[in-house]
C-alpha cells in the first residue's frame, strides 16, 4: 500500500468513473486500474462495484476512502512542517469562506498573504456553513472563515475577531432615531433575512427570538448584504 493508491481510489470516489480519474491524476487508465486492483488485492477486498455506472464504492470501500482521506492529509502536514520550517509557504491551500464574509473581510488581508508567500496558490470557494464543514472534513478545503464556534474531533477552532449585531434602517422607520434597538421592539414582518441555510439568519432569528419570518422571505427572497442595504435605503 502506498500514498498514490491512495490517490487514485479517492479519484475513482470523486469522478465515479476509472478512465476521468486516471485522466484526473495525468496516468493511463491500465496503470490506475491496475494499481488499485493491487491494493483490492492487499487488502482482500473489493473498493469499488464496477458492475455499475457510475461506479460506486462497496460499503467496506466507503470505510476505507474515509481514511485514505485522513492519511493523505496527515501526509500533506509534514510537507507543510517542513515548508514552514523553511520560512517558505507553496503549494494550494483551499479555504472555504461564508458569503456574508467575503466582500468585507477577504480584502483586508489577500492582498498581504499574495504579496508575502508569492509560491502559495490560494483558492478561495464561497458556500454556507454546512458546505464549508462538510468540504473541510472531507479534506476539500484546508480551512474555512466561519461565524460562531464549531464543536467537533475533525475540526480546531481559533476565534479571529467578534462583531457587534447594526441595524440597517430605513430613514422613514420609527426605529431609525434610537441609538439602541432592543429585540423585542423587533418582529419578523420588519425584517428582510438571508436564506434558509446560512448561519446569520439563524443567529439573528435567536437572537430577536423569532419563531418564523416567512412574510418577509415570500415577498422577496434575498441572498446578498449589498442588496439589503440598497433596497432600505
């Protein structure tokens, strides 16, 4: 067993399909069919149904894809230390960022990070916060920017900075003239929120203890910051 058997079954996993896989990891399909058979051999078991189409992992090729994903991660670490030592950052790092984050956050540092680690080759995907721990888990991304703390064996959490909850409102609402707005002075039917599944919608409905915001969202359904604030103002 070796670290590129390893890479050519989470391929196969990926692709579903033998011949896009070995184009994936630049070999001839006979080499890459040829070095997972060896491995199934091994391990005196089947990976992969190759009866089907797509083809699909056995249930015992689930389990052992799952922790070729961990091994080759652990792997991908101490290329890393050694980097590190280096003073010297390359490589891809994929990081997973909440949309409500990225316009306002990511400027402030990407800059910097490309200008100080010229060789390393960030690749930055927006998606909600159940994609980006799900990505992260199953080793798609390196890190993500998320709002709240995540509990968990897979994942370590490092606070980066807090925010206070701003209003935005409407010069024409009796709101707009407080200094402080207090939740219960907040109902649902005033309130524009995010879509279903992002983590700011969900922290702001507990927050003012709001059960449902249905009126709002069938009026119009929203998923931008920006347009948010166009549309009060």
């Amino acid at each position: 067993m070796n670290l590129q058997q390893l890479e050519y079954i989470l391929a196969v996993d990926e692709l579903r399909h033998f011949a896009k896989a070995a184009e994936y990891c630049n070999v001839t399909q006979p080499t890459l069919s040829a070095m997972i058979q060896k491995l199934e051999d091994e391990l005196n078991t089947k990976l992969f149904d190759r009866t089907t189409q797509p083809v699909q992992p056995t249930l015992t090729g689930r389990k052992v894809i799952e922790q070729a994903r961990i091994t080759l991660r652990q792997a991908n670490l101490i290329k890393d230390i050694v980097k590190e030592e280096a003073c010297s950052l390359g490589g891809i790092f994929r990081i997973g960022v909440l949309p409500t984050i990225a316009p306002y956050l990511l400027p402030r540092f990407f800059p910097e990070l490309m200008e100080e680690y010229p060789s390393l080759d960030i690749r930055v995907t927006e998606m909600k916060t159940q994609e980006c721990l799900e990505a992260l888990k199953a080793g798609e991304l390196e890190a993500v920017l998320i709002a709240g703390a995540t509990e968990g064996a897979h994942f370590h959490s490092i606070p980066l900075y807090y925010e206070s909850f701003l209003g935005y409102v409407s010069r024409h609402n009796a709101l707009f003239k407080k200094e402080m707005i207090r939740s219960s002075e907040v109902s649902g039917e005033q309130l524009w929120l995010l879509d279903e599944g992002h983590c700011f919608r969900d922290q702001l409905m507990r927050f003012c203890q709001l059960e449902s915001a249905q009126s709002c969202q069938i009026a119009y359904r929203l998923g931008s910051m920006e347009t948010f604030m166009r549309m009060v103002e």
